[in-house]
C-alpha cells in the first residue's frame, strides 16, 4: 500500500493548528475574567452651554476592568486628556452654532460595552 505523505502532513498540519488554536482561546477567556462588571454610571458636561471658541470639559464616569473609552462629536473637535481617557475638552470648530452631541463609548476587557450622549449647546 502506497502512503500518501502529502496527505499525512496537511493532516497532521491542520490537527496542531487546532490545537494551537484551542489553546489561545482558553488563555485569552482567562484574561477576559472580569471582577468588576462594566457600569457606565453618568456622562457629564462641566458646561452645558459654551460660548465659542470656549471650551468645556465632558466627564465620563464608569467603573470596571481594563476601560477604554471612546468619543465623538457631532461638530467640533475632542482633545483628549493623557493622564485619563475619561476626561476629554470639547472644542467647537470655528462657526459651529447649535446643538452639538458628544457620545462616550465605554467597553471592559471582556467586550461589553455601553454608551450615553450629552448636548452641548455652542453660542
């Protein structure tokens, strides 16, 4: 009986691939492990009406494991805060009047994710 070494080694290939691949699934779960479920509690704004080209401070308060955050605006332009990710100043581009929205994303290591939208009003 003729052995078809090909055959052999692509199964062999695809076996220790699945293995490899099983074994960093289980590890990345473990990593994914959160003690402190996500809350995205409040997102505020220091003040609600700005006078352009002022600025303001958008404050978001959440707790859990591993945050990352993140921001737009409907107009304007989000300066992020280095020592923090959950503080950032939103400044109106020039001309910007009006209502302008400012969503915070906030997700845990594990994936979850929650978001909350508050308007600033641009004079």
């Amino acid at each position: 009986m003729k052995v078809n070494r090909t055959g052999i080694l692509i199964l062999f290939t695809i076996v220790v691939s699945g293995i490899i691949i099983s074994s960093c699934k289980e590890k990345n779960d473990e990593n994914a492990d959160v003690t402190q479920p996500l809350n995205f509690i409040s997102l505020i704004a220091i003040k609600d009406t700005v006078i352009n080209p002022d600025t303001t401070t958008i404050i978001a308060n959440a707790t859990g494991d591993g945050l990352i955050y993140s921001w737009a605006a409907s107009k304007g332009n989000i300066i992020l805060n280095f020592s923090t990710n959950a503080k950032v100043t939103y400044a109106p581009s020039p001309c910007t009047t009006g209502n302008i929205e400012i969503s915070c994303s906030v997700a845990d290591r594990a994936g979850t994710q929650q978001s909350k939208i508050i308007t600033i009003y641009v004079l």
